[in-house]
C-alpha cells in the first residue's frame, strides 16, 4: 500500500512500516509528504498499531524541503506545517519506533526525534543545522532534542550545526542502538511484535502518561491506573500470571 508517491506504507500484523521514499531528494520532506503522513496518522489512529518509520536509499531524511522552505512565508511559519504533522506523529496511540539510516538533518532529525524509539545504523548522521540556512529548528527540536539528551548537547547541536555520528548519537541516548540497516530493521520488527503482544491499553496509557507534562503528573498516572485497575485484560493478565504452571 502506497498512501502517496513518497511514502510507501504497508500493513503487518503488528506494525505499519511507513517508508520515506524519495531517494532523488534524499527524503526531504515537502509538502506531499507531510499531507501522506497525516493520512497516515489519521488511519492509526482510527486503528492504532505501533508504526516503524523509516526511509529509502540509505537515508532518513535530509531536512524539510529547502526549496519549498525557501518560498514559505511568516503565515506558512505560523501554520506549523511540519510541526504540527510531528506532534501528531508523536502523540500516535501505539509506539512509533524509527529506523535511523544515513542522514536524518533539520526537519529529518525532528521526524525521528518525534519517534518514542530510535535505532540508528553505523551511517547515521544526525544533527540540526537549520541556523546555517537563516531559520531555527521549529519543529520540535528545541524542546524536544532537549529532553532527550539533555540542554548541554542539545544546546550545542542546536546553536552550531554540529552533526553527531552514530557512536555520538548512541553515547548520548539519542540512539538506544546501532545495527546494520537489515538488522536494525529486523530488530524494530522485534520490538513492535514484542509490543503487540503487551496489552495495547496499557501500552497507550503508559505513552498518554510519558508524554504528560511533568504538573499533569501523578493525577494522569491514578487516572489512567483507575480504568487499567477495572479492565477485564489486567484480571486475565495477572490471573494467568498467578496461575501460571511452574515446571
Ligand atoms: N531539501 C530539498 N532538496 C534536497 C534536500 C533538502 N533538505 N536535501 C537534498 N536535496 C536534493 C538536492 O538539492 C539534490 O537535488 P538535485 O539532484 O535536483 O540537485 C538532491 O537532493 C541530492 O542532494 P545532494 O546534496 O546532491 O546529495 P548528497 O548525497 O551529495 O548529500 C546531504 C546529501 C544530505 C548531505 C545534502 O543533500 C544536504 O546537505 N542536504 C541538506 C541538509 C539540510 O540542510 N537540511 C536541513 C533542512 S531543514
């Protein structure tokens, strides 16, 4: 299933593997692809799964569309194109786990940022150099690159276009592995089948708490606790549990 020319999307049992593909402009991210990508969002959230995303030709994504970029204009700043379409991807019911080949810079990075989990490959080149083109990153990096590896780095990688490598990006938990490309896609497959076999509401109401604000906690905790606490699944679960057969 294709849901545009650029983004090739199939169904697995456990997962839907969406595939930047626009390997001539290294991925970059235009305005079709950002329309797929809510079409996308718009199927997993009327029937969510955990979403592997990655891109074609040995690249994530090198950025927005610079020359789509360049065109835009303070209103289309204010509308929040491609901040708004990784909020969304964000707040996905199910994980969203990305595949980190090669390249992922501006708006390329801020994609994978918006990913709960991130593998990167030996290639991977990750970095925000959005100041060396007149713009900042606005799309999520400067909060969101902060609260993953912290202000010190994200703060350097932010003011000076530092670009990291994958040991870098690895030490820094940017990356929580690095893996050949069919190996570091074999292994998201793992952890989204690893994923479907957990119980799905808990499994979103553990993403609606992490991605709470840090005042919406404990009361979102006890609330989403109180509806897991009356779930026919949770009895089963732990009644399986408590009457498993030891050998
Ligand atoms: N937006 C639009 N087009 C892009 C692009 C982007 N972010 N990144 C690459 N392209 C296009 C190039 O313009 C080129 O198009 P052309 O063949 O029509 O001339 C094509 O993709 C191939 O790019 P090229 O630079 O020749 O590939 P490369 O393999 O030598 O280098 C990169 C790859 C990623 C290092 C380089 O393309 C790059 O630096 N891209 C921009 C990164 C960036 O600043 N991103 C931040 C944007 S917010």
């Amino acid at each position: 299933m294709r849901v545009s020319r650029t983004l090739r999307v199939e169904v697995h049992e456990t997962h839907v593997r969406a595939t930047l593909d626009r390997p001539e402009k290294r991925n970059a991210i235009d305005r079709d692809l950002v329309d797929a990508l809510h079409s996308l969002c718009a199927e997993l959230e009327r029937e969510p799964r955990t979403l592997i995303l990655t891109g074609a030709g040995g690249i994530f994504a090198a950025g927005a569309d610079i020359a789509q970029l360049r065109e835009r204009r303070a209103a289309d700043a204010l509308e929040g194109i491609n901040t708004h379409c990784f909020a969304r991807i964000r707040a996905l019911p199910m994980p969203v786990i990305a595949v980190v080949d090669g390249y992922a810079l501006g708006g390329g990075a801020e994609l994978a940022y918006a990913a709960d989990i991130r593998i990167g490959t030996p290639a991977l080149r990750i970095g925000n150099p959005e100041t060396g083109l007149g713009i900042i990153a606005a799309a999520g990096a400067t909060w969101r690159l902060r609260e993953i590896v912290g202000e010190p780095l994200a703060a350097e990688i932010l003011l000076t276009g530092r670009v990291l490598d994958a040991a870098e990006a690895l030490a820094a938990g940017l990356v929580t592995q690095v893996l050949e490309p069919d190996e570091a896609r074999a292994e998201a497959e793992r952890i989204a089948a690893r994923i479907a076999a957990l119980d799905h509401a808990a499994t979103q109401a553990t993403k609606r708490a992490l991605l709470a604000p840090r005042d919406a906690h404990p009361a979102i905790d006890l609330h989403e606790q109180a509806v897991l606490f009356e779930s026919p699944e949770k009895e089963r679960r732990m009644t399986a549990f408590l009457e498993r057969k030891r050998t």
